[in-house]
C-alpha cells in the first residue's frame, strides 16, 4: 500500500495535528485575557442583573409547525408509490400529521 497518508486514522492525526500546529501560531495575536471580559455592557452602565428575560412561549408553535412540516416533506419525498401498504401508511402518517397541526394551529 503505496498511499499509507491516505488512511482515515493518518489523514486524521495530520489535520488534527496540523490545526493544533495553525492554533499555537495564531495564539500571539488573541486578545488577552481580563477579569473584566466576561461582564455584562450596556450603554457603558454596570448593572447586577440583566432585566430582559425572553419569553419563549410564541417560538414553541412555529418550531413544532416547522419540524412537523419537514419531517412531512421527507415522507413524501422518500415513500415509494409502487408498494400499496407502505403509500397508504404514509397518507396515515400525513392524515396524522395534519390533525397535529391543526390541534397546534387551533387557537
């Protein structure tokens, strides 16, 4: 075997060992470390807390209608028509899908 550096295990200690090489050499023009660098700004004002809080509950609908949605689309994309049992799960499985998002969209 000629291409010995070819080899998955090889080829991935090189790489690592190369970025890990690229990451000591680009460590002298970082920014320095201070005590400072993890604190909160705002308009140059020190503050205890932060007072925004989100609120999350108007996400949570479109993040399900969205994967419900997609995970629909894949079904339909990838079912195969010629196998009767296996095309009538899947309009099941749309069927279902649809009364989901119709309980999610029902306010």
């Amino acid at each position: 075997m000629n291409n010995w550096l070819l080899l998955p295990p090889v080829t991935f200690l090189v790489v690592l060992a190369g970025v890990w090489l690229l990451s000591r050499l680009l460590n002298i023009f970082s920014a320095r470390q201070s005590e400072r660098l993890t604190d909160p700004y705002s308009c140059g004002e020190d503050f205890e807390e932060h007072l925004i809080q989100p609120d999350y509950s108007q996400f949570f609908p479109y993040a399900f209608f969205f994967t419900i949605l997609h995970v629909v689309a894949m079904i339909i994309a990838t079912v195969p028509v010629e196998t009767p049992e296996v095309f009538g799960l899947a309009v099941a499985y749309m069927a279902t899908a649809a009364i989901g998002l119709l309980i999610l969209l029902r306010r």
